[in-house]
C-alpha cells in the first residue's frame, strides 16, 4: 500500500488493542508477532505491555514515524502490493482492516503473504458499503475465507463473539475480526468447537448509522429537513467515510 493515509487519534489509538490484544493472547498466547499493515502500531503496542517484544510491524513507506507507538528499528517500510518476506514464522501474524486498501487484483497474493510468515492469522477487511479512508476492495468474509481456504486455512469466528458487544472496540473490528488457522495446527480443534460458524455479517451499530443517513435524506427530499441540519448530517457522514 503507497497511497497516502491519514492516521488520526480519533481512530488509531490503544482502546480497543487493549481490550481485544488479551483475549486473543489468552488464546494463541504467542511469543511473536507480525502485524502487517501495522499503521502507527497500537496493536503491536497493545501485545508489547502484555509482555510480548519480539515482533515486526509492516507498512507503507507513507506512515509518519513520529507517530509510531513502537520503536522504528521494529517497522519495516514496505509496498505490500509488490511481493516480500522475512524470511521468518511468527506464532501470530495479524492484519486488520488493511485488505481493503489493495485492489483486487493483489488479493490473493496478499493472502499467500500472510500465509508465508504464520499458521495463525487474526484477519479483519471492510465489508461492502463500510466505507473508510482509501476502500478499494471492500469485500464480503465468504470472499476472504475462499481465498485462505484455497491454501488450507480455516476460518474461526472465535473473536467476534467475545468483542461484539463492547462499546469500547471500533465497530470494524467487532464486524470483522476473525482468526484463519492452518489445517494440521494443533489449535484447530480447540477452535472449531469455541466457533460460531458465522461468516458474512453486519453489526447493529454500522447498520443503524447508515439508516440513520438514509431517514436523514429521506426526510430532506420531502422538505421536512432545513439545509443546515441535511449539511452536518452529511458531515458526519463525510467523517466515518475519512476513518
């Protein structure tokens, strides 16, 4: 990813990391980590107070290091539409919210690189109409589970569950946060039978402020709605769409 991206206090901070980076330490309980579009590195952030340092955040080149919440000998800049490796495994390998960014055509060699570096992925990608800062791809789950399937991945919905109802943690990551393990690994089972075999769906709160966009414009073409208030309703909107 080289297009330019904005990251804001509002949406990339340590909130939910916190509450979500236990759960899924509890789980794996890795001792390393590569998340790979790492941003300014809050997850990573979230893993290193629980104890966990040896770890790599990949990202574009584009981050603003004076931003970062790790040090900057363990980022490492990198276009990840072109092909790379550090020649390493990780216990975990993350990627949250970043397929998006990548147009379709480089979805499943995105896919094998994360496969390349861990048998255990935590994997979330924007759904359909979920709007965001540089969405290109913005694909249903079913989408992604065919393409780790294809190298023999399975989805676990194990997270979601634990997250979804917490006002803490941002709404895309309690829509879309779910691990893909390797066939043969040996949490396989243990997953399979905490999963909830859901795959491709729509959180109230994402749902709720899109109908309330919709009544909103709705309520302006039957004139029951002034400018001003049409205008700061499109601006909020305007707003989640930048996140």
């Amino acid at each position: 990813m080289s297009t330019l991206y904005i990251h804001t206090e509002n949406v990339h901070n340590l909130t939910a990391p916190r509450e979500v980076a236990p759960l899924i330490s509890d789980l794996i309980k890795p001792s390393s980590i590569l998340d790979v579009g790492c941003g300014i590195g809050t997850w990573l952030k979230a893993f290193e107070q629980l104890g966990i340092t040896d770890y790599i955040g990949v990202d574009g080149s584009y981050v603003n290091k004076s931003l970062l919440q790790i040090p900057l000998e363990k980022f490492h800049a990198q276009d990840l539409r072109e092909a790379w490796s550090l020649d390493r495994k990780f216990d975990l390998v993350m990627s949250l919210e970043v397929a998006e960014h990548l147009d379709k055509q480089f979805a499943e060699h995105f896919v094998n690189t994360l496969v390349r570096h861990g048998d255990l992925i935590v994997f979330s990608a924007a759904i359909p109409k979920q709007g965001g800062q540089n969405h290109i791809n913005e694909q249903w789950l079913s989408f992604w589970k065919e393409k780790f399937n294809a190298v023999h991945y399975t989805l676990y919905d194990v997270l979601r569950p634990k997250i979804w109802a917490n006002e803490k943690v941002d709404v895309w990551y309690k829509q879309n946060m779910v691990i893909f393990c390797k066939e043969g690994h040996p949490l396989n089972e243990q997953l399979k039978v905490m999963s909830s075999g859901y795959i491709d769906v729509v959180h109230p709160d994402l749902f709720d402020f899109y109908r309330y966009q919709a009544e909103r414009a709705e309520l302006y073409e039957q004139g029951k709605l002034g400018l001003k208030s049409a205008f700061n309703a499109f601006l909020k909107a305007l707003v989640n769409k930048l996140k």
